[in-house]
C-alpha cells in the first residue's frame, strides 16, 4: 500500500500560535504552568497555548483540566478570566 500525503488544513494560516500568554500586568504564563480561571469553580488548568485568529482578532488559550494531580481534559477560554496568580514570596531573612 502507498502512503499517505499529509494533508494541511486550508485555514492553518489564519491562526497565530504562541507557546506563552503576557498578561495586561506585564506577568508571562508559559506552556505547562498551572493557572487557574475566573468562574471555574475550584479548577486549576495547565496553560497549553495562546491562539489569534488574524482575520477576525479573536483570541484564546488552551488548557487541560487538572482532577486530582492528573491531566483530563481540554478546555479552551477567553485570555481575560485568567485570575491574577499569586507571586512566588521569598523567606525572609533575620
């Protein structure tokens, strides 16, 4: 049997894929950190990657759900419900 042809979708180039998200405060999220959302009650996500239409501006990320320390499933929302996460504090030192 002959193989296959990859094919590629006809709308690939509309969409622009980025591996990290800037929020408006200046914080970056990188792929694989753990975020949580706005209006998800109790769920934290581990963020995949940032996608832009170009014909239309419109803009999501990607997440898998996380249940129980494991990855379920996948979940898409707008950028602006990524609640504001908290700093990494340091120890104070006497």
């Amino acid at each position: 049997m002959a193989r296959r042809k990859a094919t590629v979708s006809p709308n690939a180039h509309l969409y622009v894929v980025n591996n990290f998200y800037t929020m408006p405060d200046g914080r970056t999220i990188v792929k694989d950190e753990t975020i949580k959302i706005d209006g998800e009650h109790g769920g934290k996500f581990k963020f995949l990657q940032h996608v832009v239409r170009t014909d239309n501006a419109i803009e999501w990320i990607d997440c898998f759900e996380i249940r129980s320390g494991v990855m379920c499933a996948w979940r898409s929302f707008r950028p602006n419900r990524i609640k504001p996460l908290p700093r990494t504090r340091k120890k104070k030192t006497v």
